[in-house]
C-alpha cells in the first residue's frame, strides 16, 4: 500500500470515527481535526494527500475551508461531505478546484473509489518522478567528456542486449550503481523491476530472508510471509552492490540460487523459478579474494561473464564541469535556493584534488557549497579544508608515485574523520559511506590506533 495521508475535518466526532476506522481498514494514515481553523494550523506543519472537510461547520465552513487551502498553496485534494440539500455547493465547490463530493448516508464504497483514484494519481506521480530522476542520472553520463568514460558505456550498452550476469568493479563512490541502472534502462527488460540490494548492510541471516524471503513462522519474529528480492525482481534485473561483503555461507546459498534459477523461501520447501538478469558490484578485488579464500570461486566465475570497470573520478577529470552543473541543478531543486554564479578560480581548485571518495565526496563538497552560498554564488572560501587530504595540492618536496600519493590522502582522511567522530569507528564508517570491516582494514593497513 503507498504511503497516503487522509485528514477528516468534521464538527461532529461521530463522523470522523465513523471515518478512521473505514479508511484504516483500507490501510491509510488518518487524523481528523473538528474544525477548519485546525485543519489550516496543521497543515502548516504536516502534508497531506488528501482533506476531507464537512461542508457545513461552525466558523470556518467547508468552501471556506477550500479556499484558504487553495490560497495558501497547500499540495492536497480537498472532498467535501454534504447532505442531500447542499449538493448544489459541492457542486460549486468542485467548480472552485475540490476533487471531489460525498453525499452523507451514501455507500461508503463510493467515497473509496474516488479515494482509490487519487492513489492511482499519486502512485503515477511518484512513479513518473522516479523515472525523471532515473533519466536525470543517464543524462550526466552520457555527456561524458572521458573517453575511457565513454568507452564504459559502449560496453554497457552491448552487455545490456545479452542475458548474461554482469560484475561492476570499481572505487566506493565511483558510480556503480548507476551504471547497473543504465544497463537496466537500455535493455529488454527495462519496463520491469531493478532491484537493488546493499549486501554489506544485512547480518547473513536477515540477508538471506531478504534475498529469498521467508513463510509466516519461519523464525522468531516472522510474523507474516515476506516476498524476496530474487521473487521481487523476476523478469527484471536484481542489483547486488557490494558482493564482496558476502559471508561464505550466503555465497553458497547465491550460487545455487543463480544455477539453479530457482530458491526457496526460508521455511517452505516449494521452488520458486526465476528469471532475472544479475547485476554484481563490487570496490574489493575479487580475484585476490578468491586466491585467499574469502570468496567462492565458482561463484566469482558465475557473476563475471561480462566485467566493467569504472573509473575513479580522478581518471575523469574532464567530466567535473558536468558533474558540477549537474548537482548544481539538482540541489538548487531539493534546497529551492537558486545559484547564478561559480566565482572563478574555483572550477580549477576542483579539478585539481584527486577525490579518493570520489563522485559521492564531490557531491558532498558542491552541497557544503550550495549551502553556504550567498547572493546565489558558490566560492572558493567555502571549499572544505582539502589540502589536509590531498598531498598534491601542495608544492611537493619530493616525487612521489601517485600510489603514495592516494595513500597518503588516504591515511590523512581517515585519521580527520576519526578525530572528528573521537574514534567511534562505527560513525567514521557511516560517515565515509563503508562498512566497519572495510575501516577496521584500513586501520590495519595503516597502522591507525583508535
């Protein structure tokens, strides 16, 4: 059931009883407030889809209420409850904008339907507005500058004709995903489902309920039946981000699932087919994995057929102006602040750091910027701090290999961020977008005491 919020506006609180429990039937969110100087206090600090008003009330009546709604811009539906003798003012009403009228004593089932429509509007909405921002993300990486870029997207468009599992590599923060979505959205199976599942977030057991779902009493807390990931994306394409971060166990559990095109849920013997294109990403070495014995390599063999690697953001410097315009637009939208100016000078200090977050952590910079932006300019003294990260913004003393170099920012980064969070390596790991183990490494590698 989508998310939709109802608010009952009756003087008589028999009705907007009467009403709760109709629509909580139907799974709906519902307040009720029993006048309209209420309604118009609460919706100053709460949305709703939809106002079901009385028509006549004491003070505020319902076509009044209609039109302070309407006056202040409120993004909701109004219906209005009339009596038999008053249909000529809902009438009226409608004519004024309202979505709709129900008559006093009528079916209930009449007021359900036209509810229904308004959820059928709002799940159109919702589902147009995920496809603008799905074309949104394509946009930006089609007008790549980067031919290593752009041959990226040759691949993935070839692999996208086929069948075959796919298995993206690269850095944290590089893009993965949307690349899996891309290829998704250029094949024949792209008016189906993409579903996309985190694997370092879930403990193996709650991963497994997730991917292959579970009966009713399966387990301890398995209050009703769960639909899985692999059932959720048949005849779609199911997204695996970070396969690396699989036990040894699930891994098992993946590969006969791929093999088979088939799985269980926990608790039920039935087979379940499947058919799904399996998309894999991950920021570790596979291969290296694999020789240590921390990933299966029949299962490595599986996810491969066709590998992609996308390059770090400091492989593609040519594409921070896109970058830069497109979270410029797409902030200016979510913070509804508008930028006019990039003070010059600028756009060369972003090219020149190397981003070991990659394009999340230039995300995360042209936000602070957006945020503290004045007159509608973003400037150079808003910049975090990147020379406590970046070597190579200073003048060096010495040559050094860029490996070093990336270490060394690297090492720096952690080290801040740590401080930062007074060595809470759980936030530090949120806040650097990786999974605890992935830090706890790093720490290791890098000699790091917290």
């Amino acid at each position: 059931m989508i998310d939709f919020k109802i608010l009952v506006v009756d003087d008589e609180t028999e009705f907007t009883d009467v009403y709760k429990i109709i629509f909580a039937d139907k799974g709906f969110d519902t307040y009720s407030v029993s006048s309209g100087e209420e309604c118009l206090e609460l919706l100053k600090d709460q949305s709703f889809d939809l106002v079901i008003t009385d028509l006549k009330m004491g003070g505020m009546n319902g076509m009044e209420l209609l039109k302070a709604i309407h006056e202040h811009k409120y993004n909701c539906e109004v219906m209005l409850v009339t009596g038999y003798g008053t249909i000529e003012s809902a009438v009226n009403a409608m004519k004024l904008g309202a979505f709709g009228y129900f008559i006093k004593g009528n079916d209930p089932e009449v007021l359900l339907k036209e509810i229904d429509k308004l959820v059928k509007i709002k799940t159109l909405e919702q589902d147009n507005m995920k496809i603008r921002s799905r074309l949104n993300d394509f946009n930006y990486l089609l007008d790549s500058n980067s031919t290593k870029f752009k041959n990226i997207l040759k691949v993935s468009e070839k692999a996208a004709l086929s069948n075959s599992n796919i298995l993206i590599l690269g850095e944290s923060g590089t893009g993965k995903e949307v690349i899996a979505k891309y290829i998704h959205h250029v094949s024949q199976r792209k008016d189906e489902n993409f579903v996309a599942v985190n694997c370092q977030i879930f403990s193996d057991g709650v991963l497994e309920s997730e991917l292959f779902g579970h009966e009713k009493g399966a387990f301890t807390g398995a209050i009703e039946r769960r639909i899985g990931r692999f059932e959720e994306a048949n005849n779609g394409t199911l997204f695996l981000d970070e396969i690396g971060e699989l036990s040894l166990n699930t891994q098992v559990k993946l590969l006969r699932a791929i093999e088979n095109k088939s799985f269980e849920r926990i608790g039920s013997n039935k087979n379940i087919s499947t058919n799904i294109r399996l998309i894999s990403a991950t920021n570790r070495k596979l291969s290296e994995e694999v020789k240590i014995g921390r990933f299966r390599e029949d299962l490595f063999y599986r996810i491969n057929t066709i590998t992609i690697e996308v390059p770090s953001l400091r492989e593609r410097k040519e594409d921070i102006p896109i970058l830069l315009n497109f979270f410029l637009n797409q902030l200016q939208q979510e913070m509804k602040k508008k930028i006019t100016k990039v003070e010059d000078g600028l756009l060369d200090l972003l090219t020149v750091y190397d981003y070991p977050g990659n394009i999340r952590e230039l995300k995360n910079i042209i936000e602070r910027l957006v945020v503290l932006a004045d007159d509608g300019t973003i400037r150079k003294r808003d910049l975090p701090d990147l020379k406590m990260y970046d070597d190579s913004l200073q003048s060096p003393e010495e040559i050094k290999s860029l490996k070093d170099i990336r270490q060394n920012a690297e090492e720096k980064y952690i080290r801040n961020i740590l401080a930062m969070c007074s060595g809470n390596v759980s936030e530090a790991a949120r806040l650097m977008d990786i999974s605890r183990r992935q830090l706890f490494n790093k720490l290791v590698e890098y000699d790091i005491k917290h």
